[in-house]
C-alpha cells in the first residue's frame, strides 16, 4: 500500500499522465469532430503514423518544429478529404475506407521514411520540444511542475479542449455540425449544405489526428518508427464513446486511460515476480471496464455512418 501511496504522491507521475494523454486528447477530439457530423474515421490509426513522420520528416529536413507541427495536420486534413470524398459524395463503407486509410497510409508512412531515410541502422533524431515553464504558475508546489511546466503542443491540446467546446454549443457552425450529424435531412431544409460541411469537418478532425501524431515524434520521443502508435487510434475511437461525444468528457477519459498507463510502468519498477505483460493489460482492462459503465448512457449522433444523399429519406 505505501508504495502506492509513493507513486501517486510523485509529482513525475502526474507530469507523465499530462504528457501520456496529449496524443490521446488531440486523437479524440479528431474523432469526435468527425463523429458529431455523422462520419466514423477508422482511419485514425493510419492518420496518425503519417502525421508522426511527416512532422519528424519535416523537422529533420530543416523545417522548426511548429511547420511541422503544421505539416502533420496538413496530412492529416490531405487523408482526412481522402476519406471524405469517398464516404460522403460516392457513399462508400465508412468502416472499408476507414480501415483501407489506416493500411494505405501506415505502408505510405513507411515507405516515405525508407525513402528518405534509406541507409539509417537507427532511427536519426530531431531535437523536439522542451518543456515550457509557465512564469510564477510553474513554481506553485505540487501542482505547478504538473501543468505549467509541459511542451507547447501540451498546452495547445487543452486550450484546443475548450475551443471545440465552445464551437459546438455556443456557434451556429457547432450548430449545423450537430445537426447534420442527426440529421443532414434537417440540416439540408436549413440551408446548410450537409456534404460540404461533412467534407470539411472531416478534414479538421483529420487534421487533429495528424497533430496526435506529430506529438509522438516532436514531443514525446525524437525520432520515427512505424509502429510507435501502437493502439492509440483505436483507443480514441473508444474514448469518444466514454466521453459521451461532449469534448470536455473526452478530456476527462484521456486523463483517466493516461492515468492507468503511467500508474502501471511505475508499478512495474517496484512490484517483481508478476510479469510485465500483466502490467501492460491494466489500463486497456480498466478503460474497458469505464467504457462499459459510460456505454450504458452513450446517446449515439442518430445520423452515424448514414450516408446523405439529397432528396432520399
């Protein structure tokens, strides 16, 4: 029990649970802006491995590390009007596209990086973001280390939280967003042109995606690899159902999954005899188990992987 109490006592350990759910926050938030328009993105796997080396490939070709942070995002919007064009004007699947998009830019990702990168025995790095200290507020005890002294893309995430927030329930775009993902039928007697507007939401919640990405590679590591997602796209997917669709929940569920996830590597430096995958099934069988509580009051968008076609009901 005291070693519990150690580990939540730390203050690295809170830090880590910031800087663990940033990709996870940007990666919700994406998947939520395309979900309130009525558009499951399963393509958020692929989004963010691209997004990840071009925003390292951006900055190890010379770029600063905000054009590539710029990059990634414009990557991700590039897949995200992939996906779009072909989910909402032609009406395809929107899981076969999704899933196609995650394969096609994960190879494409790779074979990018084995093109510029052909001979490397090791992945080369870039110098990424530092943490910022937040004058007078990163001096407060405990709490100070723990939210005012984390990277730029850090802070971005959770001033982008409350962006989203006021633009979907205080903005008539939110507005015509929202109902377009209940029903574009609605939408489209308004004069809110559905198919633009799934287009283009799409491409903003794509956007965010490649910025999850980015964040891997410029912030929380130095260097790219294909694999180093790892499962985190998919648990976006499930964390905008825990959230309820509302971005200040997805906020929450990211802290919550980031939370588990440092809780067990610190619990794997101190506990021995128990093996390590043990450690590492926590935090997906923990958001399982907050997933099924949340599941049970989700009020899914009515209009979800429902094509739009004018003049059909």
């Amino acid at each position: 029990m005291s070693v519990v109490l150690d580990i939540l006592s730390s203050v690295g350990m809170w830090e880590a649970v910031l800087r663990i759910a940033t990709p996870l926050i940007l990666g919700t938030l994406g998947v939520l802006l395309c979900e309130r328009v009525g558009v499951l993105n399963l393509g958020i796997e692929g989004i963010m491995t691209f997004g990840a080396m071009v925003g390292w490939l951006t900055v190890y070709s010379g770029g600063d590390l905000w054009t590539g942070l710029a990059a990634a995002a414009l990557g991700g919007a590039a897949f995200g009007f992939l996906h779009a064009l072909m989910t909402v004007p032609l009406g395809l699947s929107q899981h076969v596209t999704g899933l196609g998009i995650t394969l096609f830019a994960s190879s494409f990702s790779y074979y990018i990086y084995r093109l510029a990168v052909p001979t490397a025995s090791s992945p080369p790095t870039v110098e990424p973001f530092r943490p910022l200290a937040v004058p007078l507020l990163s001096d407060l005890p405990f709490i100070g280390p723990v939210l005012f002294n984390q990277t730029a893309p850090t802070y971005l995430a959770l001033v982008l939280v409350a962006v989203l927030a006021y633009l979907l329930y205080r903005t008539p775009l939110g507005l015509a967003i929202r109902m377009t993902g209940e029903n574009p039928h609605a939408a489209d007697a308004q004069g809110i042109d559905p198919i633009l507007l799934r287009i283009g939401t799409i491409m903003a919640g794509s956007a965010l995606m490649g910025l999850a990405g980015a964040f891997l590679t410029l912030a929380a590591f130095n260097s790219f690899f294909p694999t180093m997602v790892q499962g985190r796209g998919w648990i976006c997917i499930a964390l905008v159902v825990f959230a309820l669709w509302r971005p200040g929940r997805a906020l929450l569920g990211a802290l919550l999954f980031a939370f588990f996830d440092a809780f067990q590597l610190r619990l794997q430096t101190v506990v021995e005899g128990v093996p390590y995958q043990l450690f590492l099934m926590l935090p997906y069988l923990l958001s399982i188990v907050a997933l099924i509580i949340m599941a049970r009051r989700a009020r899914v968008p009515q209009a979800l992987m429902q094509a739009y076609r004018r003049g059909e009901r």
